[in-house]
C-alpha cells in the first residue's frame, strides 16, 4: 500500500509538522549554540523525509506594541521554483514562449 491508498497520511503529516514546532521550541531553550544546531539538524532531517518544508519565523516588534512575523526558508524557495502557469486568452498560435501552455 502506498502512503498515497492511506487517508491517514495528511492527518500524520500534520502531526509531525507539529511536533517539529515543538522540538523547534526546545531547540531555542538549549544553552549553547551546537546543541541548538543539532536539534534543528534532527528536525530538517524529518522534515525532508515528509516533504514538509522549514519556515524560519522571525518576530519584528513596532513601536505601538504589536509585532509583526515574517516567515521564511525552504518553503518561499519551493514557490519560486514551482512551474508558472499563464491564462492565455486570445492567443495567436506561435509557440514561442515556453512558458506557456497551449
């Protein structure tokens, strides 16, 4: 059977994106820089195994109190190499961009 014949691969997925977070968590308690590396390097070994991408979230404080969360990693790079697809309406029939589909 494969992982995609299992309705139970999406609800496990999400468990393990969670329990990376957690372990993201402990990582940032650890006291000295190497095990707080070791541990991320653990999570992005699993992370790789289940096709779920890192995101680095990092918290910017404003001056009226709030603060704002920008994400980044491997998940702003995965969209960038995804293919582009273009709505062509009213398209002459040259097959001169690659990028589109005819």
């Amino acid at each position: 059977m494969s992982d995609d014949d299992n309705p139970e691969v999406p609800e496990i997925t999400s468990v393990v994106e969670a329990l990376l977070n957690l372990v993201g968590q402990v990582a940032e308690l650890q006291l000295d820089d190497d095990s707080r590396e070791t541990i991320y390097d653990m999570c992005d070994i699993v992370a790789t195994h289940h096709g779920i991408p890192r995101f680095d979230a990092v918290m910017e404080p404003q001056e009226d109190g709030t603060v704002i969360t920008r994400y980044y990693g491997s998940a702003d790079e995965a969209a960038r190499s995804k293919p582009q697809l273009k709505l062509v309406v009213d398209n002459p029939e040259t097959d001169d961009d690659d990028t589109t589909i005819h």
